[in-house]
C-alpha cells in the first residue's frame, strides 16, 4: 500500500472479499487479488468504498 | 498468431456461457477464474424464471436446482401481502438454484463445447498494441504470465477490471449501485413454495429478499441503493435488524454469509472495443429493479460466443466486427433494461404509505401479468393520483 493511504484501511477479519469496493471505486483506485483488497496512490480518498462496503469492513485511520 | 482467439476472465454465468458458444462456433477459447473453485463463494440470491432457460441452451441437472416455487409474494411495509402465480411474476421467480452447482454446470458446458479453462488464475494487465487489446497479463499460481489472444473478454462481474483497463466508462453513480448481504438462514419458518420480496423502509432504495432452499432454509438477503446508505456496514445492520424482528426468522442461524453489489443503471452506452468485449454483470446487464443478472448473462454470453465465433473465422477481432455482439445483446434487452431503470428511479422515492396502497389496490382488482404498464394499468382504477407521476410508462 502507498504510504500516503496509510489512513484506508480493510478489517481482514470483516472483508467479505466480495468486491463491492472495486466495482464502486469511481477511480479504480482498489484491486482485490482474490482476497487481499489493494489501494492504490490514485485514491481521493473520496469513501464511497467505505460507504459501499456491505459489513463495514473499510476504515479511515488516523480520524480523517 | 496467437494461440487463443479468445480469453474469457471470469468463470461465471456469463464468461461459461460465452466460452461455450465461441468453442461451438469454431473459436480456441480459454477461460481463466481467479478462484479456486466455480460456483464459490457465491454472491447471489439464486432465484430465476425457467422461460429463458432453453433459448439459450442450458439444461438444469438435479443437483442446480435447491427449490421449484409457485410463484413471488410481494409484501408491503404494513405487511399485507400480494401473490403472483409464476407464470404472471415473470423474471427471477420459478427456481432457486445453487450456484455452486449451477455454475459448474455451465463451465462444463463450455469445457465440452471446447474450451480450455485454468483456475486460480487472475488477470493483473491487459496487453496492448496502441487502444487495441492483444492479450492479458496474467497470474496464475503465483507464476506471471502473458497470453496473446484475438479479444479479451471481459466477465470479471460488478468489479469490471477488464473493462476498466480497456478504458470503457464502466463507472456508476452511487444512485446506480446497490449495496447487498445475505444469509443462509436455516431453522426459519418461512413460506417455503414462494419467492418473497418485502417492500419499503425495511431496505431504502431496495428490497428484502427471502428465497426458499428448501422446507427450513432460505436465502435472506438485502440490497439498498448506495446513495441511500448512511454509516458503514448499514446493509448487514437493516438486515439484521428485519430478521429480529420477524417472528419466522427469528430464530433462524446463518449456514452461508454473502455480500455483493449490483449496478441498477440504464444500459452502458459501450461493451466492446479493438480486442475487447464485456459481458453480463461486467458489462452492467442486470435488471435494475430486481437486480437479477443471470438470465441477461446467458442470453448475452451466446450471443457473444456466436459474434466471437464468427470474428475467429474472419481473424477479425476488431471493434467494428464486435459490434455484431453490441447490437445482439442490445436487441435482446435494452429497451427492458431502460424502462426498469426509469421505473427503479421513482421506485426508489416511493413512500411505505404508497407501497401499502399499491399492494392493497392489487389484492382488490388484481394483475394479470407481473409488467410495469399492466400494475400501473391496475393501480390507475382506483388510485389515478398514484399513477400521475409515472404518466411516462402508460
């Protein structure tokens, strides 16, 4: 993960791995290697993965 | 020349389908899945309407098959109930299949027709020549590969990496999306000969789903609309609390966990490309108001296994001899697919009060079949003012 989406982080323990995030990412920002999600640096940061997420998996750290 | 005409990433309805077809039309397919097994998990509320079911081709074996239902009951949020015979409820109503079976089924199919197929293997990259697809990058137990093809399909699901990668505007607007979570809940008491569809508040923007497995389990999920969510992990938290307060599910427990989501959009205005072409959930072909896919995955998979057919024949895999498929899979389908969309737009603003009054309006003059024209046709007989505001659809 680049360093500065240190903040966007996926609970393992909670991810479905099911690829709502992906599809939903309106910069492609988020690759789901079979069951590792990956942000990457074109991320704005803009939550929509966050809000799509159907168990609340995906998390801003760091209060952002 | 390379060594497959074609390669289909993503082994579901809509990739088996496709490599099926194009195998059958003389095409060397290959057919990867990054998962190690077909069917699994599943991401699906498992219900279909068996009319379609020949046109394409597909015979369901025992074991694709969990239940055969009467038909749909839709419930509204005062929870008064209106049921539809299968023959009048139409698309994703008549069987609840098991995916893990039925999409073995399929793959199968598409094995016998010709097609090679590898599992655990993800595409990372699409190769290519200027704007023209020659070929995928892929990974395959953690060897990295790159395979030349005539057309990459792309039938990657909701994720649509393939498309993305191609530079096709698969992009959804939060409207557009809906967010989905489901159990396999067993020990419940629900009506086991009826596909159930609850209406209203208990899933803005979307519904809740319960489709029988068998005589104690069912498939209990929900979707809502993204733009109507509000804190995260909202869609497992509605569900949850609906089946708490159902006294039939109560106290059901979960065999399966399954999440998802559907796009709900009006049909994308592009699916192919030089070298390049999408299908099923990957190219946004699902009914926007009931959010099933499966039935316009395999209808558009054939219709892309028989345009790739062809194109191998030619070796001319470029996008003005794909636009064969574009304009197969549009005949077939685009004009449903619009007039659902428009229709889930108003759909998503309607209140319980008015979900109550349709439903009560049906159970008194009744429906002869399950379309948007013949409900409002009905509806119109004694609510006119209900009906005003989709003067459009009359």
């Amino acid at each position: 993960m680049p360093k500065d989406l240190d903040e966007l982080q996926a609970d393992v323990t909670r991810c479905m791995h099911c690829g709502a995030c992906v599809g939903s990412c309106p910069v492609n920002a988020i690759y789901l290697n079979e069951v590792i999600l990956e942000f990457n640096d074109d991320c704005t940061l803009c939550k929509r993965c966050i809000k799509v997420c159907p168990v609340g998996a995906i998390k801003l750290i760091g209060g952002r | 020349m390379p060594e497959f005409d074609v390669v289909v990433v993503g082994a579901g309805p809509a990739g088996s389908m496709t490599a099926k077809y194009a195998a059958k039309n003389g095409a060397r397919v290959l057919m990867i899945e990054k998962r190690q097994e077909i069917g699994s998990p599943v991401r699906c509320g498992e219900g279909i309407s068996r009319s379609w079911l020949d046109s394409v081709g597909i015979t369901l074996d025992s074991k694709s098959v969990a239940r055969q239902v009467k038909g749909a009951k839709i419930v509204s949020p005062n929870g008064s109930s209106f049921y539809l015979s299968e023959k009048i409820a139409g698309n994703e109503v008549g069987i609840v299949i098991d995916r893990v079976f039925f999409d073995k089924l399929l793959a199968r199919d598409a094995v016998k027709a010709g097609s090679d197929l590898v599992l655990k293997t993800s595409a990372v990259k699409l190769l290519k020549n200027g704007n023209k697809v020659t070929g995928v990058r892929v990974k395959s137990f953690g060897e990295t590969k790159d395979i030349k093809a005539g057309c990459v399909v792309g039938a990657d699901g909701f994720e649509s990496q393939v498309g993305r990668w191609a530079g096709i505007n698969t992009v959804l607007t939060p409207r557009d999306i809906t967010s989905c979570f489901q159990y396999r809940l067993t020990n419940i008491n629900h009506e086991a000969d009826y596909c159930e569809f609850v209406l209203g508040s208990a899933a803005p923007g979307g519904y809740i789903w319960i489709f029988p497995k068998n005589e104690d389990t069912a498939n209990v999920g929900i979707g809502m609309q993204l733009s109507k969510l509000r804190e995260p992990g909202d869609v497992k938290k509605y569900l949850d609390k609906f089946i708490q307060k159902d006294a039939r599910l109560r106290k059901g427990k979960p065999l399966e966990l399954v999440s998802g989501a559907v796009s709900i959009c009006a049909p994308i205005d592009k699916t192919v490309g030089d070298g390049i072409l999408l299908v099923g959930d990957a190219a946004c072909q699902i009914d926007p108001i009931t959010g099933g896919g499966i039935s316009n995955s395999c209808k558009a998979g054939k219709v892309a296994g028989e345009v790739l057919g062809r194109a191998a024949k030619d070796k001319d895999f470029s996008e003005k001899a794909l636009q064969k498929y574009e304009k197969g899979w549009r005949d077939l389908m685009e004009n449903h697919l619009y007039r659902n969309w428009m229709a889930k737009e108003k759909l998503v603003t309607l209140k319980d009060e008015t979900f109550d009054k349709i439903i009560s309006t049906l159970n008194e003059v009744g429906v002869e079949k399950m379309s948007t024209y013949a409900i409002l046709k009905a509806i119109e007989q004694k609510h006119p003012d209900l009906v005003k505001e989709f003067a459009e659809f009359l």
